[in-house]
C-alpha cells in the first residue's frame, strides 16, 4: 500500500472498501476535514448553508462527489477562500464527462485532487454516485448531508458517517441526524 494511501478509507466495511484510488492531482490534499454531500437543487436556504459551510471549512479542506453541479456550488467558494478539495468522480476518471472537466481541472490548480475508487475506463453505472459518496464521506473527518433525501446516493454514506464521524445536516437529513446551520456546524467541528 502507498504512504499516500487515506487511512480513513480502511474504516469503510470491506466490502465497501476500494481497492485502488485512481488520483489526478495533489495526493496530499487527501485528507480532507469535511465531507460536503448534496445534490443539485436544494431549496435556496439550503444552497446558501452549503456554500457559507463550504467557505467556513475551507481551510481544513473539502471533500465531495463530482455529479451533478452541487459538486461546483461547494468546490467553487472553498477555493475562493484558500481551501483544498477533493472531488470523488462517479465513474474512472477517463469517463469524465465534458461538462464536468473544467471543474476538475480548476480544482487540481487550486491544489486539489480529482480520485475515483474505479479503473479509468469505469462507467457510469447507477451505483457509482452512492459508491462515490460513501468514499467521500469515509476520506472526511466530518460529514454534512445537505439536504439529503432518505433516497438519494448520499443517503448511505450521511448514514454511515453518522455512526464513524461527526454527522450534522443542513436544512433537512435522515431521522437521527443533528440538523444544524453552517455557523454551528462550523463552531461544532473547529478541524
């Protein structure tokens, strides 16, 4: 095994647990404080909880899941403030689709790193955005579900974290996740 190899990811179950992480980037931005989880489209409160945590964490670095334009809405202000992000992609890193290509590359010059716990050539496939968020999630320190519905691919990894990491939600979670605002998370977790 690599040095650079996260030990958080040996706290996943083994069958959960990738065997490789496919890196683009700053390897040493792989120890993220916080896990930001979402999707595109949340209500505007909850958009704006989640950039404001997104500035707050900055310095203690941010992990997400590359999908669906959340990724950006929490990337984007974390490296505004300095921050370093890691972004967990939903398939190889090959598979990149277009759209999603500029974001990776502004977050690997801003120091970041771009992994994915699959071969280059992998997917898409339907089960790669709840793998992807279960990796984010087991890379952090902390986790945020923001606004994470009981079906959404991030529903497991909040789940998960809730019982290996501190665990709050942003507007809305799952039953027994602490609901909390950016500033108190950000006071809460002081990484």
């Amino acid at each position: 095994c690599d040095e650079r190899w996260p030990a958080s990811l040996d706290d996943l179950d083994h069958a959960d647990r990738p065997v490789a992480l496919w890196a683009y980037g700053h390897t040493d931005a792989l120890a993220p404080g916080l896990a930001i989880l979402g999707r595109a489209g949340l209500d505007v409160p909850a958009f704006e909880a989640a950039t404001d945590l997104a500035r707050r964490m900055a310095p203690n670095g941010i992990a997400t899941v590359m999908s669906d334009g959340f990724d950006l809405a929490v990337q984007k202000p974390a490296i505004g403030a300095g921050g370093r992000v890691v972004a967990v992609a939903t398939c190889g890193l090959a598979r990149l689709t277009p759209s999603l290509r500029p974001g990776a590359t502004a977050l690997v010059k801003a120091g970041g790193c771009l992994v994915a716990p699959w071969p280059m050539a992998h997917g898409p496939f339907e089960h790669d955005e709840r793998e992807a968020a279960l990796v984010a999630a087991a890379l952090a320190g902390a986790v945020v579900g923001a606004g994470v519905e009981a079906d959404a691919p991030e529903a497991r990894a909040v789940a998960w974290a809730a019982e290996k990491r501190p665990t709050f939600a942003l507007a809305s979670g799952p039953e027994g996740i602490p609901v909390r605002d950016a500033a108190t998370i950000a006071e809460a977790l002081a990484l």
